[in-house]
C-alpha cells in the first residue's frame, strides 16, 4: 500500500521533493526508482506542475 499511496500522490501533484520527503529518501534517484518512473519524465512533471 505505501507505494500505491505515495504513487497517488505524486500523479496528483506532479510534487516530487514531496514524496521524497514523505519516503525519507535522501537522493530523488531514489525516489525516482522507488516510483518506477523515468526521471527526465519526473523532473518534467515536478516543473509543469510548480508552473
């Protein structure tokens, strides 16, 4: 379940600093991996969504 919840929440906010610091990774990459995403696809979400 933590990882179907936290997957909600950055596909709802495109945050991903956020996730990262609700997982208590200390590196994005982690994060990234942990999300099963690409993380040029992250980075791009994380910017259009502070936009």
């Amino acid at each position: 379940m933590r990882r179907t919840k936290v997957s909600q929440i950055y596909k709802k906010t495109g945050n991903l600093r956020a996730v990262q610091l609700l997982l208590g990774h200390t590196k994005v990459d982690g994060t990234v991996r942990y999300l099963g995403v690409e993380l040029e696809y992250a980075w791009a979400i994380s910017e259009a969504a502070e936009s």
